[in-house]
C-alpha cells in the first residue's frame, strides 16, 4: 500500500509538472512569443520570462519530470522485491511447519518444554517459535 500511494503521488506530480511547464513551455516556443509580446498591461512585462529563461524551465521541467518517473520505477521494483521476499518467507515457514507436523514431537519433550503452561502460570511462559 505505501509503495503504491507513494507511486501515486509522484504521478500526479509529474502530471502537474508536465501540465504547468511542458505543454505551456512548448506551445510558447512553437510560437516563439516571448516576454514583452506576451504581457497584456505594461506592469506585466518584467514578470514574464525571455525566450533563454522559458527554454532553461523547460529544460528543467523535463528533468523533473525523468526523475519522477525513475522514482516511480524504482518505487515499483522495490514493490515487486518486498512482496517477492514475502512470498519466499511464507513459503520456508510453511516448509518448515510442514517439516516440523511430519516429525511429530520431539523425544522427552515434556509439556513444559513444548510451549503448554502449567496451570497458574499461563502468562510468565512464552511460546518457542523456530
């Protein structure tokens, strides 16, 4: 579940990423209106970036966007690894369980040594786990 939320959210940054930068980004240079031919009043010309200052976002933008994406790919390895050693782990405990039932118990083990309490002291014995 966290891989996949933590996958999730790195998406939708890179969705927004590409929304608000690239596509803005490459419509503008397609245009090749840049600054001063963009501002609608005279105040608005120093808040709108040149052509070499729109190129340098894009240019940043797409490597935020590939370091999202490889985020999200590693993000979605360590997944497919997580639930890979899971699987393996339940596998050796099931082997194991399996292994141990078709042994039986083991010679002069008592009720004391294999995990049952006596009675009054049920709570000061833990059980073995192998």
């Amino acid at each position: 579940m966290l891989f996949d939320g933590a996958s999730l959210v790195l998406y939708m940054c890179g969705v927004t990423v590409y929304i608000a930068n690239i596509v803005k980004g490459l419509r503008l240079a397609s245009a090749g209106r840049y600054g001063a031919d963009l501002a609608s009043s005279p105040e608005d010309k120093d808040q709108i970036l040149g052509r070499e200052d729109s190129l340098k976002v894009l240019a940043a933008s797409n490597t935020i966007l590939a370091l999202v994406l490889v985020g999200i790919l590693v993000l979605q390895a360590g997944q497919w690894y997580a639930e890979r050693k899971d699987a393996q782990e339940f596998e050796s405990l099931a082997a194991g369980k399996k292994d141990k039932h078709e042994a039986g118990p083991e010679p002069g083990a008592t009720a004391s040594t294999s995990g049952a309490a006596k009675p009054g002291r049920q709570g000061s014995q833990r059980k073995k786990s192998h």
